[in-house]
C-alpha cells in the first residue's frame, strides 16, 4: 500500500467529534452497493461503518430508509455518483488540450475510499488532504482487508490539522501538499465532499488555497453544505438560493468561474436508470429547488494563474530580458 503521510499534531478527540457523520455516509454506500440497481459501488465502504467501540455498526446500516433519513441518504449517493462521473470525465481528458491530468487532490473526511474503488484510468498521484484520525482509522481497516488503490496509483495523505471550531482555517496543509509533490503548474483536479463540518471561514480559507495552487484553466468539483455561505449571504437561512448567488460571487473573487447543480436536478438525470435517484425525486415532488437539500453540487475552473505558473512565467521573463541584453552588446562595435 503505497501510501505516505505528513506527520503532525495529535488531533485530539477530533475522531469522536467527526466519527458519526462519516460512518453515516459510508454506512449509506454500502446499503447502496448492496442493491440491485446501485447507484454506485463501494465494496469497501462496510469495513467502515463503526469506530472502536462506538457499537454504532447495526445503527447505521438502516439509515437512510424512511423520511428525512431517506431524502438524506439519497441525496449523498446521488451527491457521490455525480462527483464519481465528474472525476472519470475530467481525468480522461487532456487538461488544456496536450497535457493530461496526473495529480488529484481529495479534500475529505478521512474515509474517502475513491482511490480504491473507482477505474482510474491512468498512473497518477491521489492526495488525500483529511484530519489524521479518522484517515488513519479508515487505511487501517483497508489495508488488514488486502485493499490496495487502484493499478498504478499512488496514495498521499496530507493531514489537516483541524481543532474543534476551526475546521479548514488551518493554513498548514497547503505547505505540506506541496512537500509532498503537488504542483501548482501543472495540470490538477480538485474534489471536495465530505465536509459537513465546513464553516465560512473555513470554506473562504480553502478557495484561498486553491487560488494560490490551482493551475489556470483546471477544476474544482465538489459538495458543500450551504450553511457555509451563511455570513457572505446573510439571507441565506431564510432564501437558500441567495447563498447560491453568493457561493458564485464568492467563488469568482477567487478567481473561480463556479456552476451551482441543484441535486434535484442531478437526480432527476440519473432517476431513469438508478431505483435509488428515482427515490430522490419521488420524495422530492420533482421539486427543483435548491433549498430541499443542505448542501449543493459545484463545479468551477480556474481563471487565473496558479503562484507555481506566475513564478514559472517571471522567471522565463528573466531569462528572455538576459538574453536580450547579452545580444545587445554582442552587437555594440
């Protein structure tokens, strides 16, 4: 199992904290995996469903059946199969028309299991950027099952270092990232779920990283709870969709040209084939708005440099006007 981590601080009692909506998620993938018709296919995701001690293993695998609990579940699986579908299409792609994609960049829970589940279809270098605890519990469980990532992949952890109420306004992983090989000037893919803890702070502090890191022309892809445009969108618990127009805007200040997809609406595409999206919908009304669901689907690319590609474009520039002078005298009598 190639994988490599970053050491850092203890994280504390941030597993406790965190341990239940994890394994809620993954408790709902693997009830999923087990349908016929699945949506999407975790085999992992069971070895995942209770902490140490937690007892919380029978709990978790009936939710999402009835009621809220199953507008919730479905919500997150369709949330999962979209981001899936976005990730093989972007990878498969040449990122600006000659160069493929051989780095991604997973911002987590800890219990991301992509890197084994999903058909790259290419080497390439997987970071995940998650606390420490819970991805530690989670590759433990995986590597004592034999799961290895998938041909030719390589897995890196970068710990986020994020103490109760601070959640991503950590500014240490950046630093770490790139020690461990990212690079700002060459094509990436950003993905972001599993965030149900995000604050506005800490969302702002994370598009400030990917302004800094994200090459001119790549994406972002992810799910974001909309609470976390609470204070840029003060309206946003009484008119949702005003935390849309402001996740937009915010996004651009950033140098990010984002589009929002209502689940709704994302289900509504996969709800032909796939019983579990039909169930969306149906709980749903056909409702399109955004407000039926506390998170939303966003896909953004880069307008601007990255700090790696300005660096590479200064120093070209130096070197061009070095040469320039050089000839110059050459020329003088």
């Amino acid at each position: 199992l190639r994988t490599h981590t970053v050491p850092s601080a203890s994280n504390g009692g941030l597993f406790s904290a965190w341990g239940c909506a994890e394994e809620r998620a993954a408790s709902w993938r693997s009830t999923e995996s087990a349908r016929d018709g699945a949506l999407l296919l975790d085999p992992y995701a069971g070895l995942l469903t209770a902490a140490e001690g937690s007892g919380r293993e029978e709990e978790a695998s009936g939710a999402g059946e009835a009621g809220e609990d199953a507008a919730e579940a479905a919500s997150y699986l369709v949330a999962t199969r979209f981001i899936d579908d976005a990730i093989l299409e972007a990878v498969a792609q040449l990122a600006d028309g000659t160069e493929e994609i051989r780095q991604v960049v997973l911002l987590t829970d800890g219990y991301d299991t992509r890197p084994y589940r999903m058909a790259w279809p290419r080497p390439m270098v997987v970071f995940d950027v998650s606390p420490a605890a819970p991805y530690t519990a989670c590759h433990q469980r995986l590597l004592e099952a034999g799961a290895r990532p998938a041909g030719g992949l390589m897995v890196r952890h970068v710990s986020a270092d994020l103490a109760s109420g601070e959640d991503w306004r950590d500014e240490g992983w950046g630093e770490k990232l790139q020690r461990l090989g990212y690079q700002g000037d060459r094509p990436s893919l950003w993905v972001l779920q599993g965030l149900s803890h995000l604050s506005p702070s800490g969302l702002k502090a994370i598009l400030g990283h990917l302004q800094g890191l994200l090459m001119a022309g790549c994406r972002v892809i992810g799910e974001l709870p909309l609470e976390a445009m609470a204070p840029h969108s003060p309206a946003a618990a009484a008119d949702p969709s005003g935390a849309l127009v402001a996740l937009s805007s915010l996004f651009a200040s950033h140098g990010l040209l984002a589009e929002v997809h209502p689940i709704p609406s994302v289900a509504a595409r996969y709800a032909e084939n796939f019983p579990t999206a039909r169930r969306l919908t149906d709980n749903l009304g056909g409702s399109e708005r955004a407000e039926t669901r506390s998170t939303v689907l966003v896909s953004a690319a880069q307008q601007r440099m990255s700090d790696a590609q300005v660096e590479l474009l200064a120093e070209e520039m130096r070197i061009a006007e070095t040469w320039g002078d050089e000839e110059g005298f050459e020329d003088l009598p």
